[in-house]
C-alpha cells in the first residue's frame, strides 16, 4: 500500500478528529494534513460536512519528512490544522478545481506525448499546492522550544510505527520490541499518555483505514482484506464486525 499525503480544507459544516494531542474540531476554513506523520482518526462528522482535497505519495512531497529522521520535538510543535483566511481557502479551491479540470482532461487525451505532458502538469500542480501550504505549516516551528518526555517519544514513534506497518503487523508485543521495552511497561505508557491502549490503537486505526477503503466506489470487501494484509476475507469479516458493529457488507450498504 503506498503512502499518501495530503491536505483536505473543510468548507462547510464541522468534524471532530482524534489525534496525538486530543481531539480537534474542524470548521469552515480549517486545513488538516493527512499523513502517517500526523496519526488522526474520525470520530464524528455533521450531515453538512464538505470538504475539498488533494493528495500524492509521500516520497514525493515534504522531502524532509521522508529523507530525514524524524525529530520528534518538531513532530509536538507542528500542529497539523492551520486556519485559512477567506482568500487563502479560495486559492486552495481554484487550485484544486485546476487540477481536477487537467485530470479530466487527461481521459480525452490519445496522443502519447501530450498524454505524457499532461501527467507531468498534473503531477508538478498537484506537488507545488502541497509544498505551497506545507510551508505554511511549517510556520509553526519559529521560535518554538518544546519539551518532550521519554514517554511522549514512545508514544509518537509508536503511533508513527503502527501507521507505517499495521498492515503487516497488529500485534502489542511487536511495537513494544521495536521500542525496546516490555509489553507491560509499554501498554502502561501509551494508555497514560492517550487514554487508549495499544491495541485499541491498533484496532482504531485498522478499522478507519478498512472504513476509508470501503467508501470507494466499487470496492469489494476481498479487496479491501488483501489491502490491509488479512490472510482471507473470512478473517477480515469477522474483525470488522468484532470492531465496527456490522459486517463489511452491512457498512458499505449503510453509505448509501
């Protein structure tokens, strides 16, 4: 599964999100990162709620955060909501609205070397939009002198690691070996600094991402258990009902 980052810029109605300082309410003109840099889960959603988004691979944009280790004091500091003004939610639309337009475009084109050209276009738009406002965000960092303790470190890295290999790897034991401590002390750190357990992390993040691969259209469930690394969709049917309530099925037919 490729990693993917991306920016999703709330324009009407409101949402909250679960991330690794609380939760955090989304309102017109908010601007959220989506990243496994910045670990966020959904938790509620108004009827209302619209948004307009953008996303690449993570290896091709933010360098830094692909190339570079990690420091996880920037990591505290850096909040990943911005408030845009009026002027700067508008540009990111018009943006937005041009690349869709060139994708679309894309479909009608049967020469190879104009096709080719406009997949560069596309690709460069959709990269200088992402940097654009990544440098925005970066703003944040000026000036700023956090202090992280011990155990936050292994909370961060531990959510960082979890949304890099949960599909390989949905075990408490595996994530406390790569941090060097043992499962209880581990259990114990990230249920005082989150309020959760490790595994109801692991379940969490498991089911969002089986929730987000659902909503696509034509997705079938068998799809979906391959995704994210279940040995069969028998296995995976009966984790999403242990978890979500409801059978894969039951969810997708909820949607519509």
């Amino acid at each position: 599964m490729k990693i993917k980052i991306g920016l999703e810029l709330c324009i009407s109605g409101m949402a909250e999100v679960l991330t690794v300082n609380g939760k955090q309410t989304l309102t017109t003109g908010t601007l959220m990162i989506h990243s496994p840099v910045f670990p966020m889960l959904e938790v509620f959603q108004s009827e209302d709620y619209a948004s307009v988004s953008i996303k690449d691979n993570i290896d091709q944009i933010l360098p830094f955060m692909s190339t570079n280790p990690l420091d996880v004091k920037n990591l505290s500091a850096l909040k990943p909501f911005l408030q845009l003004d009026p002027v700067q939610q508008e540009a990111f639309i018009r943006s937005v609205e041009a690349i869709r337009a060139s994708e679309a475009r894309l479909k009608d084109l049967t020469v190879p070397f104009q096709h080719n050209l406009m997949e560069n276009i596309i690709s460069l738009s959709r990269k200088k939009l992402l940097l654009e406002h990544a440098f925005l965000f970066t703003g944040q960092l000026l000036g700023s002198s956090v202090y992280v303790s011990r155990h936050r470190v292994v909370f961060i890295n531990f959510l960082l690691t979890l949304n890099r290999e949960f599909t390989a790897h949905r075990s408490v034991a595996y994530y406390s070996d790569k941090q060097c401590v043992s499962q209880r002390y581990f259990s114990a750190i990230i249920k005082r600094e989150s309020g959760y357990t490790p595994m109801e992390w692991i379940n969490m993040i498991t089911i969002n991402q089986a929730k987000a691969l659902l909503r696509k259209p034509n997705m079938l469930v068998k799809q979906v258990a391959s995704e994210l690394g279940f040995p069969e969709q028998f296995t995976f049917r009966k984790y999403f009902h242990a978890h979500a309530g409801m059978s894969p099925k039951q969810y997708q037919h909820s949607l519509k």
